[in-house]
C-alpha cells in the first residue's frame, strides 16, 4: 500500500513539473514578443545583443542573426526572423495570441498568432529550449505559409544568399 501511495505522489509530481515547464515557456514565449513586437517598429532594428534579447532568445540563434546582419547584402532575409513581416503595425500587437506548449524533442514548441493586415493573424511555431536556466526561442517557423527562414544554413550564409 504504501508503494503505491510513493508512486501516485511521485506521478503527481512529475505531473506538476512538467504544467509548471510548459507554463513557463508560454509566458517566456508571450513576454517576448511583448517586448519583440514594441521594438520592431522602431529604428534602428532590435539589438540582438541587447540584454532583452539574450534573455529571450538562445545563443547561437542570435550569433546567427548578428552573423547575418554583418553579410555586405543585409536583405538576404525576405522578412523578419521572429514575425515573418517587414513592418508591424502598433494597432496589431493586441492580436497577438500565445497557445498551449507541447513537448518537442527535449524542448518545447509554443504556437503564437501575430495580428497582421485587414484583422488577420498569422501562425508561427516558435521552437525553445532550456538553456542558462530558462526558457529561451532557438527557432521561429511560418505556419501560415509553411515557412522556415534558413538563418542555419551555413552554405547559403558563406554566399551571402
């Protein structure tokens, strides 16, 4: 009997880590892009070395980000890596909508809408992993448009696109 009252609690437990994990990666999710969507409109573009975003997002996401911002021809992305937009207007940020997290290989994936034009929404998946104890954004892929900006693909980068 006793076994089994240590297993229920431990399963409970389990239980309640993994609520809290996938609670923290939507808030982790949803106060970035409180804070991503704000800066985006300013100029000049958000500071992938800012405190803010070394909070948010992970290392070796943003070293390719800065990577790219250096290439002689600054628009080899076609948008922006985190709304898949060129522009953002201040009257969509309340639009945005963070779903529920699910596991991914280790990691979690949480899906978000970002309002766009004429009242629209458009679907990302954005991928984290636990990293310097947190949560934090490796990877934004377009769901709406079924689309992955390859900000990894070394190949691509060493010809500048």
């Amino acid at each position: 009997m006793r076994i089994f009252i240590l297993l229920a609690i431990g399963l409970l437990t389990a239980c309640s880590s993994a609520t809290d994990s996938n609670k923290l990666a939507v808030k982790k999710t949803a106060d970035f892009y409180a804070y991503y969507l704000n800066v985006f409109m300013q100029y000049p573009p958000p500071d992938y070395q800012s405190p803010e975003m070394q909070c948010y997002v992970a290392k070796d996401t943003l070293n390719h980000l800065i990577m790219i911002r250096k290439t002689p021809e600054e628009e080899i992305l076609e948008a922006d890596y985190f709304t898949y937009t060129q522009d953002y207007d201040p009257a969509w940020i309340s639009a945005f909508k963070a779903g529920p997290a699910r596991d991914y290989l280790g990691g979690k994936i949480v899906d978000v809408w970002i309002g766009i034009d004429s009242g629209k929404h458009r679907h990302l998946e954005t991928y984290l992993r636990w990293e310097a104890g947190a949560w934090k954004i490796y990877r934004v892929r377009d769901v709406s448009n079924n689309y992955e900006s390859p900000i990894f693909d070394a190949g691509r980068l060493q010809r500048g696109w």
